[in-house]
C-alpha cells in the first residue's frame, strides 16, 4: 500500500488557513508555483478542489470547511510528535506565532520581543493579530498561538500566565490648561474625555468612582484602541485615560503629549498570556512563552512613581 506524503497535511493547514497560494508558500518557504503543485497534490488525493475561485480570492469548498479542524488537530499532533522536547539550534529555527494581543502589550513590549527573537532565532517572525471583545475559540481551534489580553473571556481548559501588573494613568496636550494647577477629581472630570472601547461603550470603572463623588464626564469621542484615540489629543482640550504601559510607549513617540495621574482610587490589572493546553508541551511554544515572560519583567523606564 502507497502511503499519502504527510506533508501534504501541512499544507492543506496552512492552505485552509491563509487560503490564498501565495500567503501559503510564503509561510512554507516555497514559490509560488510549487505551492500550487502542492495544492493540486491534495486536490488530487482528497478527491476535491479544497479552494475554488471567488473574485480575486479564493474560498474553501464544503468538503474542506468540514476537514479544517481535523485537518489543523491532526497536523499539531503529528509535528509535536516528531519535534524534540527541548528546543536545539534556535538560529535554525523557522516558525511563525500568531499572536492575539492588544495595543498595550504591542506598544509597551513588541519591539523588545522582537529584539529577543532575532538574537536568539533570526528565522522566527510574528504575526500579531487584534485583540477581540470575547473568546471566539480561536485559542482551541488553533488559529492563534497565544492571546496576549487582561481579558478574562477564556475557556476553563486555556492555560493562563500574568505577564506584568498595570494601572490607569491619563494623556493630554502637554499645554492642556488641566498642568496649570493640582490636578483634583473635579478638574478632571470637568474637561471632555476619550473613551477607549472595542464596542464603543461611554462608561467604565472611572465613571463608578466619580459617581461615588458626586461627579460624572463628558465623553467626546469614543475610539477603538489606545493609539487610535492618540490622535484626537494634539492641539485639543481632551483627555484620554490609558494603562501606564502603553503611556509610557505613546509618551516616547509624541512628544507633545504628558502623562498625568488620575486623582481617583483606581484598581490595577493584569496582562496574561493564554494557550490552550494541547500546546503544553511543545517544545518550540514553550521556548516562545518564557521568552515573553524574560521580556516582559523590564519594567519600561519613565514610568510615573
């Protein structure tokens, strides 16, 4: 009996993933043309076209959506099969990690990770994707490698590891008239706020603590990440609120912009790194997963004492 090239299974992975030749070959170091020597490979030993035509892109057929996460489970089990269970040659270590996180592990850390994968494995790259208002089973279903979040929105099974502990500080025009004298709850409330939500709430633990004073804020905008709301600070009246981490980051880019403490008793939270546990003991993710806990234990200088 003529066994089917396992390495197929690979690539019809990552086929059904990227669903696109080209993204495909790029992961898998091909041309372009050997991926579609590959793809018409599976096509032939499945016994269906996999991707068809749609537009300028392609679509994965009804027989392909029902094979995915077989597919995808079969292939992590076979390469955490075959893969040591210590990490060797690290400059000749190739693999792409998808990471789902938000704005204030990137701007606060990224570029540190990435330092830290190209000292020690060149040929490693990441591809971060955007944080998302709830768990969309993407941890278990292996479309991403770990979800970088304070969310708490995670199945039970999912492994969690806190990364670093953050606070609210808040941002504005560094000649923003709320610098010209002690900056109190009343002042603070009494110029109009950035509100920063994926589902463009108004409110959050701020407005529960100025209601405890008998206060309340305007929200003039509400925007979708922290660097977004950024740019509506120059040159403005506003004041965004923003986890110390990343004010520190969006500090260093924008000169004209200043941190300043919020004279409220706000509670800190935690930023985790989560998988799911079929990972556990694969040697590769685990490597990555300690290099982000090593890079993440540099407190970022220029933090407000």
């Amino acid at each position: 009996m003529k066994l089917p090239d396992l390495n197929l299974l690979v690539a019809l992975d990552i086929l059904l993933e990227e669903q696109s030749v080209a993204a495909a070959a790029r992961r898998l170091d091909l041309s372009a043309p050997a991926m579609s020597r590959t793809l018409s490979r599976i096509r032939e030993t499945v016994g269906d076209p996999i991707l068809v035509r749609a537009g300028r892109g392609l679509v994965p057929t009804a027989r392909a959506l029902e094979l995915r996460e077989l597919v995808r489970k079969t292939a992590e089990t076979a390469v955490g099969l075959l893969q040591p269970n210590s990490v060797h040659r690290l400059d000749d270590l190739e693999r792409q990690f998808t990471i789902r996180a938000n704005d204030v592990f990137v701007a606060a850390y990224g570029c540190r990770l990435l330092n830290a994968l190209r000292a020690q494995a060149p040929k490693v790259s990441l591809r971060l994707r955007a944080e998302v208002d709830e768990d969309d089973d993407a941890l278990r279903e292996g479309r991403i490698d770990l979800w970088i979040s304070a969310s708490n929105a995670l199945d039970p099974e999912v492994r969690v590891k806190t990364l670093f502990t953050t606070r609210f500080l808040a941002l504005a025009h560094r000649e923003h008239p709320i610098f010209k004298g002690k900056i109190t709850a009343e002042r603070f409330a009494a110029y109009e706020h950035v509100n920063v939500s994926r589902r463009g709430v108004t409110t959050g633990p701020i407005d529960g603590k100025l209601a405890d004073l008998g206060l309340s804020r305007a929200v003039a905008i509400v925007a979708p990440t922290f660097t977004a709301g950024l740019f509506a600070l120059p040159g403005s009246k506003l004041i965004m609120p923003a986890p110390e981490h990343l004010v520190w980051a969006l500090t260093q880019m924008a000169t004209d912009i200043r941190a300043f403490r919020i004279p409220l008793k706000l509670e800190a939270f935690s930023m985790r790194q989560a998988w799911h546990p079929r990972l556990d003991n694969d040697a590769v993710h685990r490597w990555m997963r300690s290099t982000i806990v090593e890079v993440c234990k540099e407190q970022p200088s220029g933090l407000l004492p």
